[in-house]
C-alpha cells in the first residue's frame, strides 16, 4: 500500500527529505572505466527514471526538473525521488532549500545502489548541462526510461537542444520531448507576452525532429523569486498560469512512460 502526500507544503518537505537522501558526485572515471560496470544499472524499487537535460547551461533546466518533480507526486500522486546529478553548479540544493556541502562519490554505483530510495514510481534526474563524456557515462549507467530535453525558443539553445537529442538517441534513450522554458514574458500591467527569447521554436524543432512537443513554460518573476527562495511555483502559487503548465507537463510525461511501458509489453521476448 502507497501513502500519497495532498497537501502541498508537506509534498515540498518530502521531496527534501528525498533530496537530501543522495550525495553528488564529480569523478565519474571516464577516461580510464576502471571500476565501473558497464551494464546499465536498475535501482531497486524505482519503476522509472527519467533525465531531465539541455545542451547547453541558463535554459532552466534544473528549475524545470525540481517543479517537475513536486507536480508528479503533488498532481499525480505518485512516490517521486529528485536526483541531481548536475555537478557544475548548487541549482537543486538551492531551489529546494537545502543546506550542507556535497561529498564526493566515485562511481555511479555507490550514488545508486548506496542510496535507499525506497520505493519510487519515478525518479527525476536533474542532468549536467551539455553532451560531453559526463551526460553520456550518466546516460550509460543509469536504466533511464526515458528523457526530458528543455530548450528556449532561442536559436542558439535550439541548436544545442538538438545535439541533447542525438546524444540519447546515440545511447538508445526514448526521447519523452522538448519543453519550451521561457516561452514569453507575460506583462505585469497591460497583460500581453513579449517572445523576448523569439516564438514556437522548440514547437518548430520538435516537428522537424518527428518528436513530441511535451508543453511552454512562461518567463514569470515568480518562479525566479521562488528558485532563489527554495520554494518552487508548484507549491507557493499551485493555481498560477505556470504551476499549472508543470501540472500539464507532469501528466504528459505521465501518460507518455505509460505508452512506452505498453509497447515494452507488446515486444517479444527473445530468449537465447
């Protein structure tokens, strides 16, 4: 039996408790693989991980993981963990409030397998930004059920969301789709959106990739104000604009790891 957290502020104290049950760690031991096993790793009592990335760092990502996560289990009702294995900066620890220095593992396994996660319908996985050696052995070692590629509508952050997309589809990672953080500023006063960031183009990208377009997320000061407050949008202000695009984004990402459970399903087994 499965107990589910309905008010908000106890999901957000949750989620922390989660949190601050993992360490991070920065040597992953690539060049050499000595002491790593290469099979991918399925952690005990976790149904699915996900990865939440970005080719490039400043699109959100981390921001998008941590609300993410809290709609999961606060909209969805599931048993959610929040992983983060963006080792370039203190994004989650910030965002969630959370005190103390990181230690330093040095292999995949002890962060997984030392870890008692209990038992989790999903585990998000805040990834470093980019598609160098750390995102692909990440990518390698973890059985992700899938990934999350967040994007601006920006040019620039498009192009490199692309070679996010490639990096996975290189280490057989189903694309979950794009998300298009930072769509436009919504005016205090006059009410109107400014595309400051340019307009649909994580939409255009995700047609021309034949890939989901999984949902926008407006440029508001609140989720800034909450990020840096360690309080996400989702739990301060769950009926805004925003909250409720991660409550969609959430049941998507929902509805999408159920199809590809069922097509897993419908695969036959091969036996040798």
């Amino acid at each position: 039996m499965k107990t589910y957290l309905t008010d908000p502020f106890h999901q957000l104290k949750y989620m922390k408790r989660l949190c601050r049950s993992f360490t991070l760690y920065r040597d992953y031991s690539v060049q050499s693989g000595k002491g790593m096993n290469m099979q991918s790793l399925k952690i005990k009592g976790v149904q699915d991980i996900i990865a939440v990335a970005s080719g490039k760092g400043g699109v959100g990502k981390s921001t998008t993981a941590v609300n993410l996560a809290v709609s999961l289990a606060n909209k969805c009702r599931l048993s959610v963990g929040l992983l983060d294995a963006d080792v370039y900066g203190p994004s989650i620890p910030t965002m969630m409030k959370l005190h103390g220095k990181p230690e330093v593992m040095k292999a995949l396994e002890q962060l997984t397998r030392g870890v008692d996660w209990g038992n989790l319908d999903v585990l998000v996985v805040d990834m470093p930004p980019g598609t160098g050696d750390a995102q692909i052995s990440i990518s390698q070692r973890l059985q992700l059920s899938g990934a999350l590629i967040v994007s601006t509508p920006q040019d620039v952050a498009l192009m490199d969301a692309r070679r996010g997309v490639n990096m996975f589809t290189k280490v057989a990672v189903p694309i979950l789709g794009i998300i298009e953080n930072m769509s436009y500023f919504k005016c205090l006063h006059c009410g109107e959106p400014s595309f400051i960031f340019g307009k649909g183009g994580a939409r255009k990208t995700a047609e021309e990739m034949g890939l989901r377009f999984v949902g926008e997320i407006p440029l508001v000061e609140e989720v800034r104000s909450g990020s840096d407050d360690g309080v996400p949008i989702v739990v301060s202000n769950p009926d805004s604009v925003v909250a409720k695009s991660y409550d969609d984004l959430a049941q998507n990402i929902v509805s999408i790891l159920e199809d590809l459970a069922k097509q897993q399903d419908l695969q036959p087994e091969i036996s040798l």
